[in-house]
C-alpha cells in the first residue's frame, strides 16, 4: 500500500510530544490498522506462547512445523482487504521467536 495524500505523518511537527513523552498523535489520527502476528504457533490457534505455556516438548511442538505450509500467504491481498476495510495501517511481524519469516 502506498501512503496516500491524507495519510498521517509519522511525527507530525506541529503536534510533536513534551520531551520524554511518547509520540501518540500519530497513532491516535490514524486510529485503525491491522496487526499481523502469524507464525507457526498460529497452527495451535491458542496463543504465540503455546509451546512455552503448555510446556510443549520438541517432538509435540514438531507437528505444527511439519504441517505449516503458508501456501495461501498473499500479502497484496491482505493490503487490499485492509485498505477496503479503512484501515490506515498495517504492521507485520516479519520475523517472529520460532524462527519463521514471512
């Protein structure tokens, strides 16, 4: 997706945070987005720790690698579906804990 015209800027100058405070404006004009956090703990559909908080063994674990085959991972058409929702932004975790990058 690429920035339109009233897309909010990063750090608008003229509304720029107190020292020491975090930057909000941004966030808060731009209000919807999506977050992407996907990986091969999503096979689980629990939580991202499912391994950890369900003290999983490697061999438990194993199955969901040996099944994820992110074969209908199409990021253009989740732009799409975000820009048609009015969705201002998107941030993708590229590179999660278990190794996995998209």
């Amino acid at each position: 997706m690429t920035p339109s015209a009233d897309t909010p800027q990063a750090y608008p100058s003229e509304d720029r945070a107190p020292e020491g405070t975090p930057e909000t404006t941004w966030f808060t004009t731009a209000r919807f987005g999506m977050f992407v956090h996907w990986g091969l703990y999503s096979l689980a559909a629990r939580h991202e720790w499912v391994k950890n908080r369900e003290e999983l063994t490697d061999e438990q674990y194993q199955v969901y690698f040996d099944h994820f085959d992110p074969d209908r991972y199409d990021p253009v058409q989740w732009a799409r579906a975000a820009r048609a929702a009015g969705m201002r932004y998107v941030v993708l975790t590229a590179k999660h804990h278990d190794g996995f990058c998209l």
